[in-house]
C-alpha cells in the first residue's frame, strides 16, 4: 500500500447493527491500515490520510457526547460565555454550538445536531456588514473583533467539514448553502484583519493555532487558497513559539492546561489539511504534557505561567483560570486514536475518570 492515500469510510458499517466495542475495535484497525498506508509512522504523509468524522467514531463509547454534552445551547441561542451570561458578548463564545452539532452528527443523533444548530443561527443573526459581528467593548477593538470572529469560525469550518464526510451531509444541505455567503463575508473579515493577530495573541500560542484552524478549516469549505495559506503562515509562526524541549510556550514559559490546546487544535487542523511539520512537533510536546498526568488523573499545575496557579483571572467573571479538563482529555484521546499510542490514551483515561468526578479548579466533564 506504500504511495497510496486511503480514506476511511465506515457508512457500510450499519453502527446502529453493530455493537459498540467490536464497531471500535474495526475503526482502529481501519484506522491503523490508513497511518500504514501513508508512511512508516503515519506521522509525516500526505495528508489527509484519516478522516476526523472516522476518527471521531473511534473514540471509546460514550466518550465524545461527554465531552460535549455542555454545548447544548439555551432558549436564545446561547452557548459557552453567552449563555452564562443569559446575554450576547460576541461570537466567539458561540463556538460551543458547532461542537454540538458535531457530537450529534458523529453520534447519529441529528436531533441534537439541529437543536445546537440554533446556536449557530444566533451567531449569524449578530453578523454586520462588514462580515464581522456584534460585541460588547471587550471585542471593540479590531484585533479583539478578528479575534473572537475566528474563535467561532475555527469550529464552524470544522463542523462543517465533519459534516460533509457523515452520511448525513444531505441532512444540512439545504441549511449549509444559505450559510456559505455568511461564511464567506466572515471569512473576508479576519483575512482583512490578519495583520493584527500575531501583535494581538502572540504571547499566547494556542490563539495564534486556533487562528490557524480558522482559515484552514474555513479555506477546504470555500476551497480558499488565501485561507490555507494565511493558516500555513500562522502555524509556522507557532511552531516558532516553544521552548527548546518542543513544550509550547504561553506568556514565556510552560503551562499544562493550554500547552495541551496547542495540540488539540493543531491535531484537529492537521486532519484537514496536510501540516507534517506541525504534525513532526506533537510528540514532544504530548510527552511532556504526559509527565502533567498524575498518577490519579489530575493534572499538575506548579510551574504554570496562566492556569491553575491564580495567575489570570477570567475576564467575565474575575475568577482566576483553571485547567480546562475538557480539552486535555479530548486532545490525549485523539492523539492515543491517531497514533495508536497507548500511554496517551491510558492518560486520557485517567483524566477523564477524574474530571468526571468534579475535579478541584477544573472544568468538569459533563454526563451525558
């Protein structure tokens, strides 16, 4: 198989015939024939190889709807920093509601896909003119503006891709075509706004990553190449931005719960378009993000330069920021998945078991 790309489709599988554990046990060996097929490690072939729709399937039972199941939005359309505060502050925080639509479509729960689904109507019921949208003065200024338009989009432009790889693609046809022109003047506004996003979230590479998944993300749905290469820019402007052991740095040093973003965001951008210097940097750094994991499946903040250690508060409600347990149990499972990598998922695990149990200063993981 050595040369050739091979994309994983599982639709033949009738999931709903198939129980759980063996449908998982076949999505990991697909997904194992796939990494094979593009190279020795997987790691640095073209991409894509794997499809994040099969990959997301792969995940243990149970465990995505987890994960999401606090993106429900609420009677106005509300979901993360909106929703707690029953009122509109901008767009980003509306990025929840693309991630429910994910775990519906991946769960074959479309009931849940179209319910989180008004969130993203609400997003666009805030849009201006100018492709950007309403804000309180938080978001006023036009790095801050750029900014939380691509926090939304990052996740958009990857729902919409999850969706196109389902078999429910037909399902949101008719919905996705009346919102390409929406996304299109979006788009449009960050790329106008590009300049102002390295001064803006340099210091903090996560952000200068979630850009990037943005515009990459954004540019395979509009088949943009400005979009994908204003993302190549900006990734290898954050892979600049680690310490000499590959941990990548957030306001000068290193920190466990948003060193662990970086590799989400990445890994997730990396399934949809071709990133193999990206892709050649994760393992360093999840290997030390594993050294975080303590034995009981907390995860170790001394040392932090932003959370867990009462550094910086939260601009909504003061309160100084956490470990976001959500995000490192979701970027140790996919890595575990996509590399076969065993210490990874047996981490993810560990965190997950104990995120679920209410976890000190942490972010709990939902029930679903």
């Amino acid at each position: 198989m050595s040369g050739c790309t091979v994309i994983v489709s599982l639709n033949h599988l009738a999931p709903r015939l198939v129980p759980p554990c063996i449908l998982r046990t076949w999505l990991l060996v697909l997904l194992g024939l796939t990494l094979r097929a593009g190279g020795a490690d997987g790691a640095h072939s073209a991409r894509p190889v794997l499809r994040e729709y099969d990959v997301l399937r792969a995940f243990p039972v149970g465990r995505l709807a987890a994960l999401y199941a606090g993106d429900k939005p609420d009677a106005y359309g509300f979901t993360g920093s909106n929703r707690g505060a029953a009122t509109w502050n901008g767009a980003g925080a509306q990025r929840g509601s693309c991630r429910g639509v994910i775990a519906g479509v991946v769960t074959d729960d479309l009931a849940l896909a179209d319910d989180a689904w008004r969130g993203i109507d609400t997003a666009f019921a805030h849009q201006r003119a100018d492709g950007g949208f309403d804000s309180i003065p938080l978001y006023a200024s036009a790095g801050a503006a750029v900014e939380t338009a691509y926090f939304f989009l990052q996740e958009l432009g990857r729902a919409i891709l999850v969706i196109r790889q389902s078999p429910h693609e037909a399902h949101f046809r008719a919905r996705l075509a009346v919102l390409e022109p929406k996304l299109r003047r979006a788009c449009d506004f960050i790329l106008a706004g590009y300049a102002t996003i390295i001064p803006k979230v340099g210091h903090t590479v996560n952000r200068v990553i979630i850009a990037a998944k943005a515009f990459g993300t954004c540019g395979v749905v509009l088949h943009d190449a400005k979009l994908l290469a204003a993302s190549r820019q900006l990734i290898a402007h954050a892979l600049t931005l680690r310490d000499p052991e590959g941990v990548f740095v957030e306001n000068g040093g290193r920190d466990s719960s948003y060193n662990v973003v970086s590799i989400l965001f990445g890994q997730v951008l990396a399934l949809h378009v071709p990133l193999p210097e990206f892709e050649a940097a994760l393992p360093a750094a999840v290997a030390w993000q594993l050294t975080r994991i303590l034995p009981n499946g907390e995860v170790n903040v001394s040392g932090n330069t932003r959370t867990g250690v009462g550094k910086e508060p939260s601009p909504f409600d003061g309160k100084p920021k956490g470990v976001n347990y959500t995000e490192v149990i979701f970027a140790l499972t996919l890595y575990g998945v996509v590399h076969h990598d065993a210490a990874a998922l047996a981490a993810a695990d560990r965190v997950f078991g104990f995120a679920r149990v209410g976890a000190p200063s942490a972010r709990p993981v939902k029930k679903p």
